[in-house]
C-alpha cells in the first residue's frame, strides 16, 4: 500500500517557522560541525546495510546486490567525497580585478541558501532522498523530505533513520501523497529540489516561482543510445543489457530507444537477448522466477507499459524478446521490439520499463534529426570507435550528460555535473555542483579607504573626466 494521510499542516508550519530561525544559526556554524552531521549519516547508512536493502526490496523486489550498487553505494560514494573536499568547496575563493577596480580585493563566499524542500521519487528511493540531503547538508542548509509514496518501506526506513540523526529543526520528513507535496510548496523555501517527471517538474517550477525560490529539477526523458558499424557489438550489448534493465528499466537516464546502424540489427540483438538473459536469467529459470530481476512499482505503471507494448504491436511492430506479464507481480519481462511504428508511444513517450525500441538509420545525421527532433533528453550514450562519429553526435546533439561506450556511469562520478537541460531539468548536482546548487555564491568586493580610480570619474563631469572616461571605453 503506498502512503496517504491527511495533511498536517500545523506541523509543516511549525517545522519550516523552527528549521527558518536554525537555518540562520548554521550560516555561523564552522565546517567541522556539517562534516560531523555528514559523518554521522555515513555511519548510520553503514550500520543498516541490511535494513536498507530489505526496505527497497519490499516495495519493488529490487535484489539485494542491485540495492547495494544503485542505492547505498552512490550514497556512500558521495558522503565520502563531500566530507573530503568540502573544506575547499566552502572556501572563499579570490578573483582578480580588472584595472578599472585596482586596489580593490575580491572574492566568491559560498553561504547556505536555507530551508530547503527536496521532493524524492520512488524509482531510487533511498539514493534519490539521500543525495540531495548530503549536497544541502553540505551547504549548511536544512532540509525538509518528502519522500514518495508510493515506496513506503523505503520512505519509513528513511524517516526513522532521519528521527536518530537529526532534530526536526535541522532535517525533518513528511510522509503522504502528492497532497503533502502541494502543502509543502506553499511555504517560501530558499530552494526546492525535485526528482521525477517533466509534468510534475512543470508544477514544482511554477509553485516555487510565486516565491521566486531557485529550483533543481532532475526530470527524465528519451535518452538515445545510438550504435554505429565501428562498435564492439558483443560489449556494446552486455552495457546496455545492464543500462536498460537495471531497476526494471525504472531508471531516469537509461536507454530509452536504441538507434544503430541499418545493417546491424541481425547481429546485434541476438547478442542482446543473450546479454539480457546471462545477466537476470542466468539460472534459465524464466525472468519472473529470478532473484536478479525487479518489478514494476505498482499496478498503473504495470498497465500503462503494457498498453505501450500492445499499441506498438498492433502497430506492427515486431516483438524481438518479451513474454507473458502478470499483473499479480507487476512482472514484464525484458522486452525488445523492432519496427515500431514512428508515431507509437514507444517512440515518443519515456518508457520507464524494460523496454527497448530499435531503431535503424542509414546515417549519423539521421540518427542526429531523430535525437533532436524530440525534446532534450538526460542522457545520450554513443557505442563506436569513430573519433569522428562520436565528436559529431555530441556537437550536434543537446543532452544533461553522455557517455560514450557504455551506460549510467555518469551518475555515479562525483566529479561531474549530473543534470538535464530544458525538458529534462534545470540545475546541476552531485559533488562540487550539489554543494553549489544549494549554496548562494556571494560576489563580495573590498575597496580600499582613499583615493581609488573610481572617484577620478565622479560628477561633475567637466573636460577632464570627460577625457578619463573616453580613456576608460577606449583602453580598458
């Protein structure tokens, strides 16, 4: 059962009033009490290894191994990274000037934004409500979760979890449906950060611009993998098998349609399904009698992705791997179509299941129209060995992040910006980029007592300043 309760806004008022007057406390709070905090929530993670992966396990069958690869480590990964480098994350750090301003002294000081809200989805639901929390908390910030509701052993395990480490005035979570959320968004929070889908995403913006409150929105899209003559076709095919059916295909920057080259679908799928069926039917016990291989997280999405298959196939197109659902479960198999029709859903709407569409092309600017005649994805990812191909696609293609000859691993590289552009989000996190996305960066500029070049240009503007300032426009 997914999480509904009437909305407590005494509470939502009360935490938000109490998180406001901490939040101005924490701008004058020294960087080793924030590492404590991350410290503590390291240890806490380390500790309910177990009861992390029993949690996520109970609300969509995600194997235990895969919670520990897409959910705990990610975390960990990043609360280690920030308690190393925040200390040069939080320093000011000094810019020149230009001549105009000489003997002046200038530099960028990271303050905390404030009270924060971050909106979790339920595709990663410890992950996703966690990260966030580490960049915020990193930034000096507090916070205030709301997980979702629709995995409520992960978003239980995190409110208890959060209840141990935190006062309510520091980080506090609000458990309920999309209700909740729209209470949330009413307060005037210094910065919103919302994960999941472009419609929402939409919402969230327009609720935080009647308080004019910055945003981070990591949304989704159809991210292309695209594959030319030049790739390895057995390693493109195990990357991928992994990238698509990871979490059920329930992954916001997984392969949503393949596009390869006309000529290599022979080839290339045969080694798919076999990648496919190595790596979550290794056992040949069927997909649903697997331990390696996730469901679908409720019945609506169980329905919607197999009313995208039935309308492709009426279509035409060609089922290339797949099988019998069961709505019990909310079990689909891994399934591969070709010859899906230009105007199916497939082709148009982001899948979110395991699904995957083939595509052919004759050229890579075909390949390239295709990409860009659909809004901006998360993600691109390019299978070749063509410097060429490759330099062109990402040139002429606009994306979050790509990566090139394999999947997904860009979200967990703590040194690069991770993020969509236009329809597939506004903002940048994880590492530095978290931290700047919930930091303000405050130009601050040191004049010296005096003389300075700036009173030789004051009023009245008589012949010499005239002169002074033609000077200025003119060398300057």
């Amino acid at each position: 059962d997914t999480v509904k309760s009437e909305v407590d806004q005494k509470r939502i008022d009360e935490v938000f009033a109490n998180q406001k007057k901490r939040a101005l406390a924490l701008r004058n709070e020294k960087l080793k009490e924030r590492k404590l905090r991350l410290k503590k929530l390291q240890i806490w993670i380390e500790k309910n290894r177990e009861a992390i992966q029993h949690a996520v396990n109970s609300d969509f069958s995600k194997p235990k191994s895969e919670v520990d690869v897409s959910e705990i480590f990610p975390a960990l990964n990043e609360l280690k990274h920030a308690i190393k480098h925040l200390r040069d994350w939080a320093s000011p750090q000094k810019v020149d000037a230009p001549l105009t301003l000489l003997g002046t002294t200038s530099y960028v000081q990271y303050e905390p934004k404030g009270v924060c809200l971050i909106l979790a989805p339920w595709n990663y639901p410890f992950n996703l409500t966690i990260g966030p929390l580490i960049s915020a908390l990193a930034a000096g910030n507090t916070a205030m979760l709301k997980p979702s509701e629709l995995t409520p052993n992960t978003s239980a395990l995190i409110e208890t979890m959060v209840g141990e480490l935190f006062p309510e005035n520091e980080v506090a979570v609000f458990q309920g449906d999309a209700e909740t959320a729209v209470a949330l968004l009413a307060k005037p929070f210094d910065h919103v950060f919302f994960t999941g889908s472009p419609a929402v995403g939409k919402k969230v913006m327009a609720a935080a611009a009647e308080h004019l409150t910055s945003v981070t929105l990591e949304l989704g899209g159809k991210s292309p993998v695209i594959i030319d003559e030049t790739a390895k076709l057995q390693d493109a095919a195990e990357k991928i098998a992994w990238g698509k059916f990871l979490n059920n295909g329930q992954t916001c920057l997984a392969p949503d349609y393949l596009l390869i080259k006309k000529g290599l679908s022979d080839q290339f799928i045969p080694l798919l399904k076999t990648a496919v069926q190595l790596q979550f039917d290794h056992e040949l016990k069927g997909f649903n009698e697997s331990s390696d291989y996730a469901r679908i997280v409720n019945e609506k999405h169980y329905q919607r992705l197999n009313d995208m298959i039935a309308e492709a196939v009426e279509g035409g197109a060609t089922v290339e791997m797949g099988g019998k659902s069961d709505s019990e479960s909310n079990f689909i198999p891994p399934t591969i179509l070709s010859n899906v029709p230009d105007d199916s859903g497939l082709l148009n709407d982001e899948i979110f299941g395991p699904i995957l569409p083939v595509v052919e092309y004759d050229t890579i600017d075909e390949a390239i129209d295709i990409i860009n005649n659909k809004p901006k994805p998360l993600a691109l990812y390019y299978f070749g060995r063509s410097n060429q191909n490759r330099d062109t696609i990402l040139n002429n293609t606009s994306s979050g992040g790509a990566c090139v000859n394999d999947c997904v691993l860009q979200f967990t590289h703590t040194n690069l910006p991770f993020g969509g552009v236009n329809n597939s989000g506004i903002g940048k996190s994880h590492g530095r980029y978290g931290f700047l996305s919930f930091s303000n960066e405050k130009g601050v500029l040191r004049q010296r007592v005096g003389l300075t070049p700036t009173k030789t240009v004051y009023p009245p503007y008589n012949n010499k300043v005239a002169k002074l300032i033609d000077a200025m426009i003119k060398y300057f």
